[in-house]
C-alpha cells in the first residue's frame, strides 16, 4: 500500500514557535506513523537557526527524512497530482489558492485541517475538530486544537521522549558534560542552574537583583539573542554567547542559541526553566523539572486570561501562581519575597510533573490523535 501523504505548511511570524512545532509534528509522523510528510516553510533562516542542518537557500531538501520546501510565494500552479492526501496549514496560514484550486479538483478529497495554537482554555473543547466549509469549493476544513483534556488534539510528545530524558537524568555525568559543551564551568554547574527564555517584556532585571542579592548561588543560563537588554545590562557587555558575569549570588551567562533537540537538554541540566510560548511550554512540561512560562502578549491582556487557565489546571501551588502572574505581569509582588516562595515550593512542584504528564497523555499525543482523526474521516 501506497504512503499516506502530508502537506504541512508553515508560515514563521516573528519567533521560533511555528517553525518549531511544525518541525517536531513532521518529524514525528514521518518518523514514528509512517507518513510521507513535506514540510512547506517561509522562512528558513529562522528555521536553521533550531535545525543547523537546514541549507537555507535550497528550495527543496530532505532533513531528517522529512521532505522540506521553500514556500516562496503564493503563486504558482498546482494539479490534483501535487496535492497530498493530507494538508495542514498550521495556525491559519494561508495556502497558496493555486493549491487549493487543486485540492478540489482531486479525486479524493484531501483531509484539510488548520492546527491551531494551545490554550487551556475551555473553550477550546467546543472548537476542536469543528468543519468549516468553504464558501465556493467542495472542500471542508477541520480545526484542531492542541490541548490538556481528552476533548482536544492533545500534546505534542515524541514517543521515545520520556525514556531518552530518564536515561539522561540516571547518567551522573550527562548534565554536565553537556553544559560543559556550551562553556558552562563546573563551579557555575554547581550552582542552582536556570535556563531563561522568554519574551523582551519579562521582568528579568527585577528578578536578576533578587538572585544576586539572595542567599542562594544561581547560575542562570540565558541563549543568545533572549532579554538582550536586561542581560547585557547585568553584564556591562553585549550579551553575546560566551558573555559571562558574577555578581553577589549571581552568575549570568549567554549560551550560544542550541538546536532544538539540543534544547530538551538545557531543559533537562537545570533546576528550574523559564519558558515562553508554546513549544518550550510543553517541553518544560515533559522535562520533569520546575518551570515558569511567558506568556505571549496579547491585545487587552487576554493572555492573561489564558495564563490563569493554565494555572488553574495546573495547580502548581500558590508560590508557583504568584510568581507565575507577576512574570507575566498580571499581579504585583516583591520579586525577593516571590523568589523566596518559589524556590521554596521548587522540590515540591517538580516532584507533581510526573503525575501531571501521565494525566495528559492519558489523552493521547498530538500526532497520533491528529492520524486518528484523519483517518476517522476518510
Ligand atoms: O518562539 P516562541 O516565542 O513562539 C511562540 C509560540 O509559537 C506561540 O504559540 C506564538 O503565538 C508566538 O510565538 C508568536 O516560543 P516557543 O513556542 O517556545 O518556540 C521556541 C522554539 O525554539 C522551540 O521549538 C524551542 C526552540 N529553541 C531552540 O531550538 N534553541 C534554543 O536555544 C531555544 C531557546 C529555543
């Protein structure tokens, strides 16, 4: 039997996320559900920059066994012959109408779905796999959520993740062989280690003053290109990767911007992360460690109505949601007071990650939820 097939496409806006996302999806169909997947990307400097093997300037590829195109215009003219049996456009994206036009022409109807972005909301229960159809053609497009609850799409989660990070984690030597590659010095490794990747807006001078006035020694561990201006400002230099300073309690240094499966074991080497978005969101949750998210802004502060539901299903304590809503700027504190709590509560909240991932993919993986989903309708 002939391949299923899979169109994917990826429009970068401004972050590593959609890339990054769509990157991991791919690689995982392709890899673990046998599925011929090309993955169409806009910009592909941002995507060499998670996946350093990419050429950026090839317009066609295969990276890790995944089919990779340039998507350089809207333009061009498409037969019923190019269309694959599955199309996914992620986080609305619009697909050059050439390739729609030929999607209705197909014989068999591809399977049409737009993945749209996570959210613990609840409303994204009633939204998931929602048809739309078009106003002209004979197409129907599906929208499917990622999610928390057995309702939605669902997690992305690679099915060897666990067991790779169990055997890092039982490897005495790993965590700092591995930061050893990115400068990390044994004194500093020694350290409470924090990774910190979030949005410009985070306040990380705040934070930064409370760890270098705390009794506490932090080593936190910043890729390049990260809150520039709080941590060039800490250093007195540019934050360029190798860029390192103590003061106090604190030592602050600028790794160099790792590949994304490289990524996992940042995540996986510290006590504590700062993640952003999604896709560092989620692997922070499987990473088993104590992790704080940055939210992405949205108009009218309705991330932080986002945000309030994640903390809600969470349930990370109350130190977690304090400090977690000041982050994001949704509540006031005093930053030595709500480092304090956290670091406190810190043993306590990793030790509930294991419990919270086996809730969650009790729901299933995103990628098999989405193949089960697909073939449920053909
Ligand atoms: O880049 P982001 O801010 O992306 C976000 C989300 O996609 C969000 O949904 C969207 O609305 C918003 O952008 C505009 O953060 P995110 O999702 O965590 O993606 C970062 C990716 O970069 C992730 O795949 C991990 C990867 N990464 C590396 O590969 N190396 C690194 O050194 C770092 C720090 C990250």
């Amino acid at each position: 039997m002939p391949r299923l097939s899979l169109d994917l496409f990826c429009k970068v806006v401004d972050n590593f996320g959609d890339i990054g996302i769509c990157w991991r999806l791919a690689r995982q169909l392709e890899r673990e559900h046998g599925i011929a997947v090309r993955l169409w990307v806009d910009d592909m400097r941002t995507f060499q920059r998670i996946c350093p093997q990419v050429d950026p300037g090839a317009a066609e590829q295969t990276v890790d066994g995944v089919a990779v195109r340039h998507w350089a215009s809207q333009d061009g003219e498409y037969t019923p012959a190019d269309v694959a049996d599955i199309v996914i456009e992620f986080f609305g994206c619009d697909i050059p109408p050439g390739y729609i036009a030929a999607m209705a022409q197909r014989q068999v109807r591809p399977v049409w779905l737009n993945l749209e972005g996570l959210s613990a909301e609840e409303w994204v229960e009633g939204c998931h796999s929602l048809p739309s159809k078009h106003p002209r053609l004979p197409l129907t497009k599906y929208f499917f959520f990622p999610g928390f609850t057995d309702k939605t799409g669902g997690l992305l989660c690679e099915s060897g993740l666990e067991a790779e990070r169990a055997a890092f984690a039982a490897d005495p030597a790993a965590a700092g062989g591995f930061l050893a590659t990115l400068g990390v010095t044994a004194a500093e490794a020694a350290a409470l280690k924090v990774s910190l990747f979030c949005y410009p807006y985070a306040p990380v001078a705040e934070l930064f003053a409370a760890w270098r006035d705390g009794a506490q020694a932090v080593t936190c561990l910043v890729p390049e290109g990260v809150a520039t201006d709080a941590v060039a400002a800490f250093l007195g230099q540019p934050a360029v990767p190798g860029a390192v300073r103590s003061e106090g309690a604190l030592t602050v240094r600028v790794l160099p911007f790792v590949p994304q499966q490289d990524y996992d074991k940042l995540l996986w080497s510290c006590d504590l992360n700062f993640v952003r978005g999604e896709d560092s969101w989620v692997r922070a949750q499987w990473a088993g460690k104590s992790f704080i998210w940055h939210i992405y802004a949205q108009d009218e502060n309705l991330h932080h109505k986002k945000l309030r539901a994640f903390l809600q299903r969470y349930a990370g304590g109350s130190a977690f949601d304090e400090f977690s809503l000041c982050w994001n700027g949704a509540a006031q504190g005093d930053w030595p007071q709500l480092w304090k709590g956290l670091a406190t509560a810190m043993p306590e909240i990793s030790a509930k990650s294991a419990e919270w991932q086996q809730k969650i993919l009790a729901n299933g993986d995103l990628a098999t939820n989405l193949t089960k989903f697909c073939a449920s309708l053909t």
